[in-house]
C-alpha cells in the first residue's frame, strides 16, 4: 500500500465537464508536495468493427488545432448511465451506429500525470446505422471513415493515428479478434 496520502485540496476552476483543484499531498518521509489535478467524470471509446473494418471518426480538436483520426468516444456525463450505456449512446449520436454485442475490452488512465480520468474501452460489433446526433460544433463537422483494420494497424504505425484512445483500442481491439 503507497504510504503517500492526500492532505488538502483547494478547487481553482470548475468547468462543464472538468474542475481544476490544487492538491496536497503527504510523500512517505513526510515532506509535503503540491500537485495541479484536472478531475473529470470518466470516458468511454468504441471499437467499432464492420468485417474487416473499423469506424473511425475525423474530428478537429481545438486543443491541438488539428483534425484527429478517432474511434468514437465520450464523457460519462449522464448521471446514473452505466459505461456500456454511454458507449451505446456515443456510438449512436457520433457515429450514427447501433451494436448488436459491445465487449469491454479494457480500461486505461488517459494522463495519470496529472488527470483522474479513467476511459473504458469496448469493441462493438453487429452494427446497424441509426440517426446521428451531434453534440456541438466539432461533432457536427466530423466525417466517419472505414478502413480495415490492417490499414487502421499501418495509420498508427505511421503515426497518422497519433490519439491515444484510438492506438490502444485498435490494437487491443486486433489481439481479441485474433482469439
């Protein structure tokens, strides 16, 4: 058990989706350290594969300012929605896709360095094409695309893929499918 203990928290920023606080924490030989937390409520990314092809997401990003190649993906921000719940939601709204079977493939911390955020990752299968649902701005102005899997593989070894929900997912997403 880590003998490093939170001692106090002062909120600096609370936002829509993420509150800033400044933590306090207790390091084992006593000594106290500071650290700046970006709490959030959590995540979930879909794996979505139609045969041999996966659905990916081209979306701008503002904190880059770039168009990033993504697998759906979005804030548990529904009070009371389980995370398969809001993988079938975010699968629907951004991609205009229902699943038949959604297996969890995982869990991961996106930047424990300085964020509390965990995403839960799932590959859905059986898809069908529902309405679309954008949620703002970005949403409204991104494109799905398929690729194979092979091709999604090569994109990230290129480093055309750089989001890092997407790199684990389809790698993850191809050893499964490969049971």
């Amino acid at each position: 058990m880590s003998e490093f203990r939170k001692v106090g928290e002062r909120e600096i920023h609370a936002g829509r989706v993420v509150r800033l606080t400044e933590s306090v924490f207790a390091a084992p030989d006593g000594g106290r350290m500071k650290r700046d937390i970006v709490h959030h409520p959590g995540a979930v990314a879909v794996v979505a594969v139609d045969g041999d092809e996966v659905v990916l997401l081209r979306q701008y990003r503002t904190p880059v300012q770039g168009e990033l190649l993504e697998i759906p993906a979005g804030t548990r921000d529904v009070a009371g929605e389980d995370p398969a719940g809001t993988a079938r939601r975010e699968l629907a709204e951004e991609a205009g896709l229902a699943c038949e079977s959604l297996e969890e493939l995982g869990t991961f911390f996106n930047s424990p360095g300085f964020c509390d955020e965990l995403s839960h990752l799932y590959l859905a299968r059986g898809l069908s094409g529902v309405p679309r649902r954008p949620d703002g701005a970005e949403e409204e102005w991104m494109t799905v695309e398929r690729v194979s899997l092979q091709e999604a593989e090569a994109m990230i070894d290129s480093g055309e893929i750089q989001d890092a929900k997407t790199i684990i997912g389809v790698l993850l997403a191809l050893r499964r499918l490969a049971r």
